[in-house]
C-alpha cells in the first residue's frame, strides 16, 4: 500500500471469489469485475468454458470491463498474450486457439487497445511492473493535481516534483508456462 494516497494493489482472481450460492460467472462478474480499478487479461492458448451468456468466461468479462471503460473510462484495461507455436498445437486444442487468435485479431483490427505479447513468463512480469508502475504514477500525478487546485500550499514548502519515480512492490501471481 502507497500509505500517502490509499493505494494498494490486490490481485484477485476466481478463486478470491465467495464461494455462495448462485451462478459463478454472474458472482465473478459482480464482485470482481464490476469493482475493479484495473482489468488484467492474460491469454495464451485455451480460450476457457462457456459460461451461457458468453462462449468464454474470459470474454465475457472482458466484455463488461470494457463496457465500463467506454461508459466511464475506468478500469484501466491491460491485454496480455502469451506467444505461442502454433505447431505445439493438438488438433483437440485447435479450435480453443483459433477462438484465441479470434479474439486477438478483433482487438488489433477494431482498434481496441494494446495486446501486448511476450514469450516467457519473466518478460511478461517485467512487462507488467512497469505498466503498473505507470499507472500508480499516473494516478498519483492525478491526486497531486486535484489536491493543489482545492487547497493553497502553505508558505515555503516545496512542490513535490512530477518526475518522482513510484516502485510497485511486486506481489503478483504469475500463470504457470
């Protein structure tokens, strides 16, 4: 936690999520994605199950975190995918990846944002420290400029600087490769 600003940042998945009564999808989605200041997405080569309002659970939240987005600009959504040879594909898990590069392609081709790829799983944890890093950086810029124009700065104190650098502890899970 950045203490000065509230800042923490918790990783939480499916299995964060209350184990209660009702559809799961549906309990994700309401305690997970529609809460979130962030939207991690990582795919690689499964495109996941069926959810019944969606043919993946994955695109499915998606769906909704971007539909926030375009609605209210939050949460910030972050698009990862792991490369992979498509000749280490078997045919069972061909039609998974072809949903895969579906999905990939509708992002790059409509625009949508970045899908940033990486080859290990070392590169992809550099990748998203610093795109976390960025953004922990960018919200705090955001409180020091809506806190400077509500209240005055006292006599002789020093501005803080907006080229502070801000280290994100690393707390993150990875996927297993």
């Amino acid at each position: 936690e950045h203490e000065p600003f509230g800042i923490e940042f918790k990783l939480s998945t499916w299995k964060d999520v209350p184990e209660e009564f009702g559809n799961p999808q549906e309990i994700i989605n309401r305690t997970l994605v529609k809460k979130c200041d962030v939207f991690v997405g990582l795919i690689w080569k499964k495109w996941g199950t069926p959810t019944g309002q969606s043919d993946c659970g994955f695109k499915e939240e998606f769906e909704i975190a971007e539909k926030r987005y375009n609605e209210t600009r939050q949460p910030t959504i972050l698009l990862y995918a792991k490369t992979v040879n498509e000749q280490d594909i078997e045919n069972n898990g061909k039609k998974d990846f072809d949903k895969v590069k579906e999905f990939k392609n509708e992002i790059i081709t409509k625009n949508k944002g970045f899908l940033i790829e990486f080859d290990t799983i070392d590169n992809w944890k550099e990748t998203i420290r610093r795109r976390l890093t960025l953004y922990l950086s960018q919200y705090v810029q955001k409180k020091l400029d809506s806190t400077s124009k509500v209240s005055e700065e006292p006599q002789g104190s020093q501005p803080i600087s907006s080229e502070r650098k801000y280290d994100v502890i690393e707390k993150v899970k990875t996927p297993k490769e």
